[in-house]
C-alpha cells in the first residue's frame, strides 16, 4: 500500500512537468519557425523591394509547416504597406495561434512577431520568447 501510495505521489507530481515540458518545446518550436519566416521575408524585401503577402510565398504555405509545429499551431503573416505620406514605414506581423493540446500553453497564449523585431505574447507575459 505504501509502495501505491509513493508511485502516486511520483506520478502526480511528474504528469504535470512533463506535459508543461511539451508545451514549452512545441513553444520553443513555433517561435523558431517564426523567426526563419521573418528572415526569408527580410530575404524577400531586399530581392523584391516588398515584403511577401502571405507565408507560401515564403514557403512556409498549407502542408509544408514542419510536423513539430503543424500540430500545435496554425502560423500566419500579414504584410502591411508603407503609408502614403511616408511616415510608416511597411513591415509584417507573423502569429502563431495554438490549437490542439498546445491550447493548454496558458502562460503564453498566441505569439507574435513584428517586422520591427518586437515579440509579443497574448497573455502579456513577458518570458514566453527565448
């Protein structure tokens, strides 16, 4: 009865860490594929003078996310134009929503990523990008 009463206490101990350990790896692997999209559209503005519409562009479209993200996020980008008067330079913002089991991420929430650089995580939490 002891030897059941350890093994529980292990296990409701370990369950929860390792499933915050997935979360935070499926996170990890969003925010890497994130930052490869902003450098093939950086790549794209220096060759084309303009930033890419939408991520197939970039080949990051439908079925071609890799098997890490997939899964746990739905990745998308939207390109925005310079203003008429000049004062607003053009840029993109990239976002991943979590869908599935990552929906359990409530630390962080939806991440994104601005063509200025800026990181931001829907819960506000300041720690989610590393």
């Amino acid at each position: 009865m002891i030897t059941v009463a350890v093994i529980a206490v292990l296990a409701a101990i370990a369950v929860p860490s390792y499933f915050k350990y997935i979360v935070r790896s499926n996170r990890s692997a969003a925010e890497s594929l994130m930052q490869e999209a902003a450098s093939a559209q950086e790549r794209y503005m220096v060759d084309s003078r303009q930033f890419a519409g939408n991520l197939t562009v970039l080949g990051y479209g439908a079925g071609m996310l890799p098997n890490t993200v997939a899964p746990n996020y739905t990745i998308s980008m939207v390109a925005t134009a310079a203003s008429a008067s000049g004062g607003t330079p053009p840029g993109y913002t990239i976002t991943a929503t979590p869908i599935n089991g990552q929906l359990r991420d409530t630390e962080c929430g939806t991440l994104t990523l601005n063509g200025d650089g800026s990181k931001v995580a829907s819960t506000g939490a300041t720690n989610c990008w590393k």
